[in-house]
C-alpha cells in the first residue's frame, strides 16, 4: 500500500469518526429534548391531578351544603353540634391537601409567584374558618409549608 493511499484511508477513518461523534451528539440532544418533553409532561399531569383533587374535594361542599358556613362564612363549631365530626374530619381533609400541593410545588422549587394563587386561596380558607384553625391548632407539627399561611390568617381572623 503506498503512502498516499495510507493517507487516504487515515483521512477516511478520521471523516468517519467524526461523522459518528456528530451523530452521536445529535442522539445525546433529541435524547435531552425528549426527557424535557416528558418531564414537562408528567409535571403538567400532576398540576392537572392535583387541580382535580382540589376540585374534587370542593364537591363535599355541594353534597353537604350545611359544611359550607363553616369553611367559607367564619361561623365557628359549637359543641354540640351533630356534624362536628364531620367538620373536624373535613378540616383535616383540607389541610392535608393544602400541604401536600404547598410541599409538589417546593419540591419543583416553582416560583413564588407561580403559586400565588393557591397561596391566596389557602390564606383565605383560614380567614373563612375558624374550623380548620382549630383543626391545626396544637398539630402544627404534623404539617409542614401550610403552618405559616394558617398561623398568620388564623391570627387575622382571632381579630376581626
């Protein structure tokens, strides 16, 4: 083989690898652009489940209209009354949610103002209730991103 053609085929290998390192780097970035594509999908599912679970526990409300003064028109449980259960449990129910979609959100570090609304919405469930101030109160350790929204609007609504 003469030294020109060693040459030829030391020039086509060194054609073919980069051709392939090329193609391999194309391959790296569709592969990125595509788990991109699914985590934003995934992320967008769980927005939407969670949206739908809010939505879906709203819905007590509609079955139980009797709960609705005391989640949403300040009136306070007395003792006595035949649904405190219900409304203790529903309390519950509500914090539990509230913190869960607080702890997605700080999980996938969202920005503060992505999350305003559900803030708002949360700060004014406390402001409307005194049931789910009581709910949290003494427990305040069980729950995590919620405490500081409730202490501060359970807080506004002990001075009203």
């Amino acid at each position: 083989m003469s030294p020109e053609s060693r040459e030829n085929w030391k020039l086509r290998l060194e054609i073919f690898k980069t051709i392939l390192q090329i193609i391999t780097l194309i391959s790296i970035g569709f592969a990125y652009l595509s788990y991109r594509d699914s985590v934003s999908k995934v992320d967008q599912d769980t927005y939407k489940m969670i949206a739908a679970n809010w939505n879906d526990h709203l819905a007590l409300f509609i079955e139980h209209p009797n709960l609705r003064p005391y989640f949403f028109e300040g009136r306070a449980v007395t003792p006595n009354n035949k649904d405190k259960l219900l409304i203790e449990s529903v309390a519950v129910v509500r914090l539990d949610k509230m913190d869960a979609i607080l702890t997605f959100f700080a999980q996938r570090r969202a920005p503060d103002k992505a999350i305003l609304g559900w803030k708002t919405t949360f700060a004014d469930a406390f402001r409307r209730s005194p049931a789910l101030c009581e709910a949290i109160s003494g427990v305040e350790g069980n729950y995590g991103l919620i405490v500081p929204i409730a202490q501060e609007n359970c807080t506004m609504q002990q001075t009203r």
